[in-house]
C-alpha cells in the first residue's frame, strides 16, 4: 500500500461525513432540478407541475358527466342523474368522487404505478385529486368525513405488490386535507382471487365475508382506493361498516370505469 494513500484518507473521513458538505451537495443537486418540478412523465416536456405539464394534465379524461351516486361516466350532460344500476339496486354508500375516467391515458399511469411500482405516474393524479376534494369540502363542508380508509389489502398479496396503492393515496389525503387515515379499521379474513377479469356478479360473490371490522367506526368515513369498477368492493366494504355503527360512507378514488 502506497504511503501517502493513509494521510489522504485520514483526510477524506471529515470531508463525506460533514454535515454542512452533504447539506452543500444536496442543493447543488435541487439547484438542478427544473423550477417547475421536473419532467412530464407523458411527453418529458421540462415544465410539469407534480409530474405533468399543462398541456397532457388537460387532455386527462375528464369524469364531467357521471352518476350522482356512483359516478359512472354518462354519455349525456348532467350529473344529478342516477345510472340504471343505481336505481335497481340503490348502493349503501352515499356517493363515489372520481374525478377521472379510466382510460388513456390515466389507464395506464395507474397500471405502471400499481403493477410496476412506479410511483412518478401516480404523483400527479393522487395530487390533483386531493386538490379537488379540498375545493369539493370547502363548497360542501358537510361531506367532510371524520375518517380516511384504506381498502384493505390481504397481506399475502401487499408482500407480493410490495404496498398498498390505497394506504399511498390516503396518506397523502390525509396530509392535504388534515383528515386522519388508517389502513386498520377493516381487515381481510382470506385471500380470494383478483378481481380483474370477473364481472359485477362474480366480484360481489369474491368479496362475500370478506371482511371484518376491528373496532367502532366513526360516523362518517371515506373509503380511499385508486380505481372503482363494478362497485363490488365498495358495496362490500360500505355494507360492513354501516353494519358496524357508521352513519354514512363515502368512496374517493382516482379513477371511474365506464362499466
């Protein structure tokens, strides 16, 4: 070992453990970074706001015209209408704030988030939905929960996801909005097979006794999840905590299907 290489190194040990030096990097490193908060994760563009730039956040699809209940996308104007399913077979939830409809390509930002893992696609849906329920509780301070819930996810399938994309969504909530969140009110009492794939009916018989409720709700809860599709899962869960003592249950999510 050349000699000289113990002095420069008695002498590098101050240097990377200095805090003011780390401190120092760490700006040159934000000094870098776009003013605007980065690149656009749909066109790279240099200017996004939380991961997308104006011009692709305006063409997200939009859930303008929707179910007053469960906010399946209508082909009409209005959104004081109830949907066929609604009218058949009223749902125990009171109402679904989606402000998205699951298509391009919000479909697939979702995908690579919940699948892949790849939380820069989610970043600016899950903040752009918590601006919107924030103007949605001023206008309508009433709707306000006293609750965020997680849908639950069985362990053995967050083990193999890695997390849970609801518990993600509603921390962040939780975080704008000031409205506590738990992922442990409600538990999963067995696995059962995904739901991709199965229709309205096969989905409800999947999720039957499903779920078991660990404690007194409060009286108004907010279901938290990324994507609401036939509405089994939140029939499901809004069916057990109205069993248990809640009064009212609402569903927030990023995304509606249109069926």
């Amino acid at each position: 070992m050349i000699k000289g290489l113990r002095l420069l190194s008695t002498l590098l040990t101050p240097k990377v453990n200095s805090k003011e030096r780390i401190q120092t990097a760490l700006q040159g490193i934000r000094d870098l970074l776009p003013a605007g908060g980065g690149h656009c994760v749909a066109c790279l563009a240099p200017d996004a706001r939380y991961g997308l730039c104006n011009p692709c956040r305006q063409d997200l699809p939009v859930n303008r015209w929707h179910c007053r209940c469960c906010a399946l996308p209508l082909a009409f104007a209005g959104n004081e209408t109830l949907c066929g399913q609604c009218l058949q077979a009223p749902p125990p939830f009171s109402r679904v704030i989606a402000p998205w409809r699951y298509r391009f390509p919000v479909d697939g930002m979702i995908q690579r988030y919940k699948y892949n893992g790849q939380r820069a696609f989610a970043r600016p849906l899950i903040n752009d939905l918590a601006d919107h329920l924030i103007a949605t509780l001023d206008t309508t301070p009433e709707l306000r929960p006293d609750l965020l819930l997680a849908s639950p996810m069985h362990p053995a399938r967050r083990r193999k996801r890695g997390f849970n994309q609801a518990a993600d969504i509603a921390e962040q909530i939780s975080k704008r909005s000031g409205i506590p969140w738990t992922t442990e009110l409600v538990t999963r009492n067995r696995h059962t097979h995904p739901q991709r794939g199965l229709n309205r009916e096969q989905r409800l018989a999947n999720l039957r006794g499903i779920y078991d409720v660990t404690g007194t709700p409060p009286p108004r809860i907010a279901i938290v999840d990324d994507v609401v599709t036939t509405g089994a899962t939140a029939r499901s869960l809004a069916e057990v905590l109205l069993g248990a003592g809640a009064t009212d249950v609402q569903i927030w999510a990023l995304a509606r299907t249109p069926g």
